[in-house]
C-alpha cells in the first residue's frame, strides 16, 4: 500500500508558523528601530529642511540653485569624474592583484591579504597625511624621478586632482579587492580545465569562460567603491589644496562659511538619491542573492 508522506512545511501547522513569525519579528523590532532612529529620521530631517528657506517657509529654491549655478555643476563633474575614475584604476589593479592570489599557495595568499587589510588599522587622515610628504615637489617621488634624470622639474601632483586621485585609489584599493578575491574562490578551476582540454585558447578560457563568472564580485566592488568615493572629504580636501572641490567640500562650506543650511541639505538629499539610483541599476544588473552564491 503506497503511503503519501507531505512536505515538511505542510505539516507543520499554521498557528506554529504564525507564532514563528511573529517572534522573529519580534527580536528584529530593536534592530529595526534602532536603524529608523538613527538613519531614516535623520533623513526625513534633512528632506524637509531642503524645502525650508533662510526665513523659514516652503520653499524650492533650494534645487533650484543647484541647476542654476555653475559651481555646483562643476563639483558635480568633478566629484563623478574622481569617483569614476578611481573605481576603474581599482578595478583592474585590484583584479591582478586578486587574481594573482588564486594562483598562490594559501600561506602566501593569507600574507598579501594581510598587507591589504594592513592600511585598515592606520586612520584616513594620517594616510592622506603620508601622501603630501610623497607627493609634493620636493617629496620623495619628484626627488627619485629628479635623480634619476627622468623629469627636468617637479611633476605637479599636489593641490590638484592628481593626488586626490592617487590618495582616492591607495584607501579604496582594499574596498575592490575583498570582494573580487571571494567571487574568484568561488570558480570552479574544473572549467577552466575542460576548456583548455577541448583546445581553448588561455585568452579564450580566461575571456569566456573565467571572466563571467567573477562577474558578481566585480559588481560587488565596484559599487562599493564608487559609492564611496562620492562621499569623499579628508583626501580631496588635503591632497587637492581647495582646488578641488568635490561635493563633500562644497556642503562643508555651505554649512559652516555660508550656514546655507537649505541648499547644503538639497545637495545632500540630490546624492542620496544618486546612491540609491546606482544600487537600484546595479540591482537590476545583478540581483544582491548572486554575490552570497557560493
């Protein structure tokens, strides 16, 4: 006589679902309120004070100084162009470098990933700090290219957005790493090897076969790092000189030099508007569940 046996969530009764529900709602509640306290009433905050005038009241002027005057456009361009920039520099270093460490015995992949994440332990200020003694024209890099006979003058790399770019890329090189090593673990080398064996090219094997499948760390990473890069303030504001003046900068003196406390909040509201944007795009390109694959 054939016996049915259910499926394990069908037996189980209702009411001791409901009641699991209900208690697992019940220990995220403080986590959840303890976010919305800290993150989303903060924001609200900031939204309504984005509509608010000098004098008080309703208001859209706000917005509409941020179309209408150029600095805004040019911090805009500016702090897009860093960002952009520094995450594609990261992402083909970061990718050798990831990559490099697959090939490696695991003691020494343990060891570069150790000196990776050995910058994590030394503060941003103090980095960006050691990058103006580097840097600058009678730092240790112009001094080298000058003995060297290389250059005939200083190269100009401080107060500019070349040293913001180069503090940028050496703070946010570990950000791209992490995440393309975890997605370049997770190939299967079985691939690889039957592509070599049916007479693929290592170009082709590497192209076709290996690249598409770390596709979710390079996601992954460089995410991360653009959205951090539009945040930016320490590294842009000392290697640049207040020459470069990126978004970060530009709130910073609305709020303290002009107290134009409206407009620095509708600058503020425009990039998170912007971040979520880029992570509703890169959601759509690659759903979150792909990166905890393994």
């Amino acid at each position: 006589m054939a016996t049915h046996v259910l499926p394990a969530a069908a037996a189980r009764p209702r009411g001791l679902e409901r009641r699991e529900q209900r208690w697992a709602l019940l220990n995220v509640s403080p986590a959840a309120a303890l976010i919305f306290a800290l993150l989303a009433v903060p924001l609200l905050w900031l939204f309504a004070l984005s509509f608010t005038g000098p004098q008080g009241g309703f208001t859209l002027d706000n917005y509409a100084r941020i179309f209408d005057d150029t600095s805004y456009a040019r911090a805009f361009y500016l702090t897009a162009w860093l960002a952009v920039v520094t995450t594609v520099v990261c992402a083909l270093a970061g990718y050798v470098l990831a990559y490099a460490m697959t090939l490696m015995p695991r003691w020494a992949a343990t060891l570069v990933m150790a000196l990776v994440a050995l910058p994590f332990w030394t503060s941003v200020l103090v980095r960006t700090y050691a990058w103006l003694v580097l840097l600058q024209n009678r730092g240790i890099v112009n001094t080298l290219l000058l003995k060297s006979g290389l250059i005939d003058t200083p190269i100009p790399m401080m107060h500019n957005a070349v040293g913001a770019l180069v503090g940028m890329v050496h703070i946010m090189l570990p950000f791209m790493v992490f995440p393309l090593y975890a997605a370049l673990q997770k190939v299967d080398p079985d691939h690889t090897r039957a592509a070599a064996g049916m007479g693929a090219s290592p170009l082709y094997t590497f192209w076709h076969v290996f690249f598409p499948q770390t596709m979710a760390g390079i996601v992954a990473g460089c995410v991360l790092v653009f959205v951090l890069c539009l945040g930016f303030y320490i590294t842009p504001a000392l290697l640049g000189g207040g020459r470069t003046v990126v978004m970060s900068i530009l709130i910073e003196h609305e709020v303290n030099s002009s107290m134009n406390w409206g407009t620095a909040s509708a600058v503020a509201i425009f990039f998170v508007a912007a971040v979520l944007a880029i992570f509703a795009a890169a959601g759509r390109y690659m759903p979150v569940e792909r990166l905890f694959q393994k």
